[in-house]
C-alpha cells in the first residue's frame, strides 16, 4: 500500500456542505459506488422530499470523475428503490422446498440465527473451508464479505466465474510483468482533469475489446474518451463490431473473437521489424526484448491477417500509428479476459505499450497507486495459514497465491459434485445472481449448489438463483438508502455513499447484514455496534473519520509522473519497477519461475473454426456473447420498465444475409444452439458484425413469469452454451466472448 500522510491527500473544495436544502427538498452529495446498477462510483446529488423519500438522483458537477454526467441507471434509480418486486423483509423456506414459491416472512433475528446456527454446525463437523462466500462483480462489497469469510474460517472466497475471467487476468498479466496495475491516464488522478499543466492527452488511444461508451468498466469513463478526442486524441478501436466509436476512430481493427493475443503479437512484430520501439526506454527499463522479439517474429503480419481475419494493412497502419505516436495509451476490457488463454493474450497487449515507452508517462498507462487496497480483502489476519492453504485451486494455480484471493471458480464446482479434497455443505451468495449471469452452463451449477445443506442469498430482488437455491433470503437496500464506503482498488480516489433517503421496510445494507451476521459467527471479529464504527475502523489509515470523510469526498492521492525514475514505485526505494528484475518484464521471470511459457503467445480460441473443424459443420457461426447495454447491469432491471422498455427481449444481432440464409427476420424467435445447448433469442438484423459472427445479450430472466418456472431462466440464459472446465492453463480465462453456434426458428408453441 502506498505510505502517504492525510496532509498528503487531494479534494475539491465543495461549494456546499454534504447536505443542503434547496427548492423545499433535501439534497445530499455522495457516490454511487455501491449495488445497484453499476460497480462505479458517479458522483451523485440525492434529492429527498420531507417524508425522507427519495425524489431524484442528480450528477454532481463538482465531481472530478463524472463531472454531473450520469447514466440512466443512476437518474432511474428511485424505481428501483421504490420497486414493488423489492422483498423488504427476511425469508425462508424448507431446503425441501427450493424452487417452490412457499417463503414466509421471518425476522431478522430468526434468519440470522438460523444462519450462523447452520455454518457453525458445519464448521464443527466438516470444517469452515465447507461453507463457500461468493460474491458478483465488484462493488462496496469487498470488506464486508472477506472479513466475514475470513472470520468465520472459510478461505474460499469467490466469484462463480469460470476462468475467474473478470479483469484479474488482465490484472495478473500485466501485473506480474509490471509490478502493478496500470491504466490508461485521462487526467483522472487530477482535481482539475484536463487543465492541469502536467498533463497531456496521448495522441493515440488504442481501445482494445471494451466499449467503454457503455460499460465505464472499472471506473474508467465512456465520456473521458469523447473529452479526449476532442482535445485531439485519435482511436484505434479493436472490436469485431461497428459502433459509433469504430465509425469515429482513425482505424477499426474487426478483429475474430479470441484472437487478440495473435493480433498483439503481430503488432509487436512491426514495431520490432519497422524500428518503432523506444530503444532508450526498452534499453533502461524493459527485460527480454531479444526473446519476445523472437516470439513475435512467429506471428508474420500475413499469418495475423488470416487468424483474426484483419486485413493486413489495417494491422500495419495502427501499429505504425502506435509506433509513431508521441504517447499511446491502451484502455482494454473484458473481451481480453473471456477467452481461454488470456494471460498470455493481456501479457502480449501490455508489452506494446512497454517496448514503446508508453508506461509512466503523462497521457500514456500509468501505474495506480491505492488508498487502501480492499482489492486483496479485509481481515486477512483473521484466517489461520492451516485454513488459508485449504483454498479451492491454489494447489494447481500458483497465481492464485500472487496476491489474489478468490478460490478458483471451476475447480470449486468439481469439489462441490466430487467432494474432494474436501466436501462443501453451505453457500453464501451477495450480490450475485448465480444461474442468470455469472455461471457458466446454469443447469450443472444448480445441480451443484442444490446438494448443499444450506445456501443463503442476499439480495434486493427474487432471483432465479435465490427461488432455486436459497434457503433463506437476507434483503439488502440500494446505495441511496444506505451510508458505505469505497476506497482504493486500483483508482486514486476515496469515495463515500451516503444514505439519502429512509430503508425500503427492513431492508439493510450489505456492510451491516455481515455485521450483524458476524457478531454471531466470530464476535471477536466484528466488536463495532454501528455502521459508523465500522468505515471509522476501516479509513484510519487515512487520518479521516466517516463523517469528516463525507463532507470533503472525494479524495486523491497526489499524483506524479514517471515514478519508476524516482524510486517511487518499489517498496526498497530503488528505481524502476517492482519486478523481480526492477524492469518491465517482456519476458515474465515469475511465469518461468511457476513453470508457465514466459512469453506471450496466441492459442486458437476453442470452440471454433481454428480449433474444431469438425463442430464447425453443425454450429457455423462464431457467437460472442454479454456486450453492454446502457440501461441494464449484467441480470440486473428486468423487472424495471423503464429501463426494461429498451431492451424487452434476449436478442441475438444477426447479419441480413445470415437471415436470408436461415429463413430468419426481424423480430423472430430463434433456437440458439450448440453442442452444450440452446437459448432462445430474438432476431435483431444488422450488418454491424458480418456474416461469420453473432453476438447475443447475457443475464437474461423473465421476473414477468412464474417463479416456480425460475422466471423462464432455462429457455432464455445464454451461458447454457458455455461450460465448466475450459478455462486457461494458469487458472485464468474462459471462452464467455469466443463460442459457436448454429441459429433456427423457433416453433409453435416452443
Ligand atoms: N455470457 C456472458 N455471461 C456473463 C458475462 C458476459 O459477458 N457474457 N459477463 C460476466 C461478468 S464480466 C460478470 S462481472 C458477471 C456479473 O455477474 P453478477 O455480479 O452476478 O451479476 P448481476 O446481475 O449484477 O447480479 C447481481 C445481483 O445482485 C443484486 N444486487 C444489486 N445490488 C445489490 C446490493 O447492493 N446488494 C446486494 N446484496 N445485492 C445487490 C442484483 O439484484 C442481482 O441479482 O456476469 C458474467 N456473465
Ligand atoms: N451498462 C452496463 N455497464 C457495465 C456492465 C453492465 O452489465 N451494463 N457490466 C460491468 C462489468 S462487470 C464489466 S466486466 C464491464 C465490461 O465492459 P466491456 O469491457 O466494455 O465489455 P463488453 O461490453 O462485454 O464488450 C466490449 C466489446 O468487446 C467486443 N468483443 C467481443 N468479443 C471480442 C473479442 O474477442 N475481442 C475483442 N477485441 N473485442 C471483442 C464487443 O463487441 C464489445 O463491443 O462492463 C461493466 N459495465
Ligand atoms: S456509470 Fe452510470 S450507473 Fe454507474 S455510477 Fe455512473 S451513472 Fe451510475
Ligand atoms: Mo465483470
């Protein structure tokens, strides 16, 4: 963790204090770095009628970050607050009776003591390794749920994630070549942004398998790329699709999905043969050039055309782009980490931006420094070392113990049906909806997760997955109905979420059920009374207290250039970077060390026409899978009609011609099918992906149906076409954006 004294730290001076009233309404300034709806944090103004009622949520304009933009999900979010679907109250139900809609309403008292009942039980007779903690994508939820984890004894942590392919492969590869996690700089570290004389938009910014239009994935914005073009940055858009953001970039690279790494390497091999690397850097700063230069020669431009059916002079031009550019700079996304080997494919995209001397430089991928990092969890100490080497996948994947803590996701679901090394007997699942979105092949995690003792879902609505599995249902409450906290995980900056309006009946925040759930499994461990105590305890090492937090958020560190020059970046104050080596390892001595291919290299993305000929016959399109849309998170607002009114139906996006070669059409319903199943979709027809892919939406439900139905879920998920187990050789990376499939009607009646 960065050393740094509160005299050290950065905040805008706020013209108001953190509550004020204004035109008969309450308004009160926070984030919205909690659930629901997103896992950023928009700076936001929460206005609350008399009644403590909110009325509306506004963007802040004295936020650095969003500057008063916000998206619909955030302006919408009194609907989901006051939604009638809310459950407000605890449930349970007989574990004989999962999938039947026969809840009943419970106390507080009588579902937590149930709970903590259950899991100590099984940490008597089976150990506390049995119970898993599983959580969705990031939000607040970091702390409250490692340390309840942790206290209780369990070291399996998680997200039910094949190939935990979310952003940690793209954080391990670049992070155990680098030292760190680096991001692209738009001036975000800065108070002022973009008028701060230190900085530098880059010239060309390489946007590689992300929309951040949509997405603004991991707190990096969609508007800071269109802020950057208009100061004069040119895009390169690597991404199979058409979009406004490929029509308005310099070069748009429709790349075969899975193919990135090939791409990488073969830009690499231009700038190695057209001299377009920064010697100077590479010679003070980077280790193995000669070997990866050697690798990349394998990937000749005319062999990179063919995998990832680019044409060979777009893939010139952005090389020599990225090659002449004064600073280049990479925002990547999730489409690097969905596919088997996408260590390697991350490790290869990274190493562009090192042998250019793009790293550390104003404009170009700088290194984050955190305030706190909960990226690696609270409590850490509270877990015994007999406990913590019990974790599901750290025996076969040594990254897992490089600063990750999550037990890997498809070896979890072998040990839950196998029950070796050990048999799992109990589940808690916040914030996550399992069998809509996160799994891989739903029906084989239900069977999974159905054989356990106990599993307890925490959320704000009935999902598929608690109406499968739950036994009981804990509700939680959305980010403008409770106070919380977010600091660190990679970004520069503290942020508070504030509690606006009054709980919806007894719903609770995440941070107090965990509260309130630990003081029964490990007191010793939870000795706060209030949510207060609790941030209180977690911000000491910012000198700043939760309610002086408040009125000065957000907070930065201060932010300098060029750090590895310095000795600012390595713990022994040495220069360069914190690498075995102290250079930007282009040839990884940690992966030689683990035993893994210390270079990067492509691997045909399987299923698919590279890897399977043969299932190509019966499945001939290439099928990717979860782009975002603007008004639904991941399974998230199906059951809000605004948002809902934007995207009613699954689709599948499908090509003219492809319809005209299916007998499809617009608006129809078709079978999307391969060899692990199929999902049903409505054709949307569009030229924007070609004849040879298709993309369908992911997190798909139909809280419309009935609940015993499970909402519809097993016509409708798409990942029924994906399975457990082929994930990359690291533990890292799975096929969720590189699948196949074959499309047809469906019929009468289906
Ligand atoms: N096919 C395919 N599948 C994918 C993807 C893809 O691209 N393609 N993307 C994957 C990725 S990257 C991810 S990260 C996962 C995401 O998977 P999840 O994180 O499991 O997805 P969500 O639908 O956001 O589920 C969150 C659940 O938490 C509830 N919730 C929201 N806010 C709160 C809160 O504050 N507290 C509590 N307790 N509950 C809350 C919601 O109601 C919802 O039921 O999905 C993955 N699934
Ligand atoms: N509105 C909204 N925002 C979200 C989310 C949400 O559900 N809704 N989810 C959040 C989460 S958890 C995440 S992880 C992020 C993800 O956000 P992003 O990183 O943007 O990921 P996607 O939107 O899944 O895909 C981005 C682009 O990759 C392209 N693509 C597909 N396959 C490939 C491929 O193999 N290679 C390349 N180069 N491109 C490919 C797609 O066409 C798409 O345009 O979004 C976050 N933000
Ligand atoms: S990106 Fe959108 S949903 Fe996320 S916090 Fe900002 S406004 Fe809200
Ligand atoms: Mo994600």
């Amino acid at each position: 963790m960065t050393k740094f004294a509160k005299s050290d730290l950065k905040f805008v001076d706020h013209e108001k204090p953190w509550r004020y009233e204004e035109d008969g309404l309450t308004v009160t300034r926070g984030s919205a770095w909690s659930g629901p709806g997103c896992h950023l944090g928009c700076g936001v103004l929460l206005h609350t009628d008399k009644d403590g009622k909110l009325v509306k949520c506004e963007g802040d304009p004295e936020n650095p970050f969003n500057q008063g933009r916000l998206c619909m999900r955030c302006l919408n979010i009194q609907e989901v607050t006051y939604h009638e679907k809310r459950i407000t109250y605890p449930m349970m139900r007989d574990p004989k009776d999962r999938g039947k809609d026969t809840w009943r309403r419970v106390s507080w008292e009588e579902a937590l003591d149930y709970v903590a009942d259950k899991f100590l039980d099984i940490k008597e007779k089976y150990g506390a390794e049995s119970v898993i903690f599983a959580q969705g994508t990031g939000r607040d939820i970091g702390p409250a749920i490692t340390r309840l984890a942790w206290s209780y004894g369990s070291p399996n942590y998680t997200c039910i994630l094949s190939g935990l392919a979310c952003f940690l492969p793209r954080i391990a590869g670049m992070a155990l070549t680098t030292g760190t996690y680096m991001v692209a700089d738009a001036s975000q570290g800065w108070t002022d942004r973009y008028d701060n004389p230190a900085y530098e938009v880059p010239e060309v910014l390489v946007v590689w398998g992300n929309y951040p239009l949509v997405a603004n994935n991991e707190g990096w914005y969609g508007h800071w790329v269109v802020d950057m073009m208009k100061r004069g940055t040119k895009i390169i858009d690597i991404d199979p699709k058409v979009t406004w953001l490929s029509c308005n970039s310099a070069q748009h690279l429709r790349i075969r999905p899975g193919t990135d790494a090939a791409l990488a390497l073969g830009i690499l091999n231009i700038l190695f043969e057209e001299d377009l690397c920064d010697n100077d850097f590479v010679d003070k700063w980077c280790y193995g050039f000669d070997e990866l230069k050697a690798r990349a020669a394998e990937y000749p431009v005319s062999r990179v055309a063919e995998i990832t059916w680019v044409p060979e002079e777009n893939i010139i031009e952005a090389a020599r782009m990225i090659g002449k550019a004064k600073t280049a700079s990479l925002q990547w996304g999730l489409a690097v980490d969905m596919t088997k080997e996408s260590l390697p494919a991350s490790q290869a995209i990274a190493s562009i931006f090192m042998v250019t001397g793009n790293i550390d430089v104003p404009g170009g991928i700088i290194p984050t420094i955190s305030i706190l990092s909960y990226a690696s969890g609270w409590g850490g100490e509270l877990i015994s070392d007999e406990q913590k080497a019990k974790r599901i996948g750290l025996g076969n994947y040594p990254i897992l113990q490089a600063g990750f803590q999550m037990s890997q996701a498809d070896e979890l679901i072998e040990t839950m049906e196998s029950g070796e090394p050990y048999e799992i007997h109990g589940s808690w699942l916040q914030q996550t909806n399992i069998l809509a979105c996160i799994a891989a092949d739903p029906e084989r995690t239900h069977k999974a997760f159905e054989k356990l003792d106990i599993n307890v879902s925490v959320d704000l609505f009935m999902t598929p997955t608690a109406m499968a599995l739950a036994d009981v249902f804990l509700p939680a409450n959305t980010f403008p109905e409770h106070d919380s906290i977010r600091l660190g995980d990679g970004i520069q900056r503290g942020e508070v979420i504030c509690q606006a309006c009054k709980p919806v009946g007894e719903s609770k925040s995440d941070m107090e059920i965990n509260l309130l759930l630990g003081k029964r499994l490990a007191p010793e461990a939870w000795p706060w009374e209030t949510l207060e105590e609790v941030y209180d305890e977690l911000l000491k090492p910012t000198g700043f207290t939760f309610s002086e937090l408040k009125e000065v958020a957000p907070i930065f560190l201060p932010l300098e250039y060029r750090r590895h020059e310095k000795g600012l970046l390595r713990e022994d104050g040495q220069l360069g970077f914190p690498t075995p080596t102290g250079r930007l390892e282009l040839y990884s001595t940690i992966y030689e060390s683990m035993g893994y291919d210390p270079l990067p290299y492509f691997e045909e993305p399987s299923p698919g026409p590279g890897s399977t000929p043969d299932l190509m016959e019966e499945y001939p399109l290439v099928l990717t899978t979860g782009a975002r849309v603007f008004n639904s998170f991941h399974s998230e607002h199906r059951m809000i009609e605004r948002n809902r009114s934007y995207t009613p139906d699954p689709t599948i996006q499908v090509h003219p011609e492809l319809c005209e070669r299916y007998g499809v059409d617009e608006g129809d319903w078709v079978w999307v099918e391969n060899h692990l199943g199929r999902a049903k979709r409505r054709v949307k027809k569009t030229p924007i992906l070609g004849t040879r892919i298709v993309a369908c939406d992911h997190g798909w439900w139909l809280p419309e149906k009935d609940p015993e139905d499970l909402f519809d879920l097993y016509d409708v998920a798409i990942n029924k076409l994906l399975p457990w187990g082929e994930f990359g050789k690291t533990g890292f990376g799975a096929n969720y954006k590189t699948n196949i499939c074959k499309i047809y009607k469906v019929k009468e009646g289906e």
